[in-house]
C-alpha cells in the first residue's frame, strides 16, 4: 500500500486588503495630547489641520483606511487647546499678569 497525497487545494479567490491606519489620524491624535499637555497652539493648529485632513482621506478610501476615531480626536483635542490658550491670552492681557506690579504714572 502506497500513500497518495491528496490533492492540492483549488486556487484563492484572491484575498482582501487590510486596511492600514491613516498616518495623518495617528499624528493629529499625538499633536492633540501633546498640545493639551505642554505645547499649546504649536501643536494644537497643526493637529486640527491634520485631524480634517485624514478625515477626508478616510471617508474617500471607501473602507481601505482606518483611524477615524483617533482623526476626531485629533480634532476635538486641538479646538479644546486652541480655546484654552486663547482664553489664557485674554486672561494675560485683562489682568495684567505679566507684570511687575510696576505702574508709571505719566
């Protein structure tokens, strides 16, 4: 008796692509916690412009790219930054805080 291999599959179908994480999400979600924690609007503008971007990207890709979520995020840190430092640069200027506490009477 003599084994026989049996025989090989019938060829694929052809497979799918994976869908890869949007680039520009990922790094408009990093500059949104960066501009919150440390850098302001140095971090915060350029995360809302890459925010909206991937976000366009992403709806055109028709399923091929992911990171919507991380792109939102992106976005919502960044207009959250940009509020707070603009809130914090009118708190500057009414109060005068950057101030010695000199006056010049003139």
């Amino acid at each position: 008796m003599s084994y026989t291999p049996p025989p090989p599959p019938p060829p694929g179908q052809g497979g799918y692509a994976v869908p890869q994480t949007n680039q520009k999400a990922l790094w408009s979600m990093i500059l949104g916690i960066l501009s919150l924690v440390c850098c302001g609007l140095l971090a915060g503008i350029p995360a809302l412009i890459l925010g909206n971007s991937a976000q366009k990207e992403i709806a055109a890709s028709g399923g091929m790219q992911t990171g919507e979520g991380m792109a939102k995020a992106g976005v919502i840190l960044g207009w959250i930054s940009v509020a707070l430092s603009v809130l914090g640069l009118i708190f500057v200027i009414t109060t005068g805080a950057l101030t010695n506490g000199t006056t010049t009477n003139l």
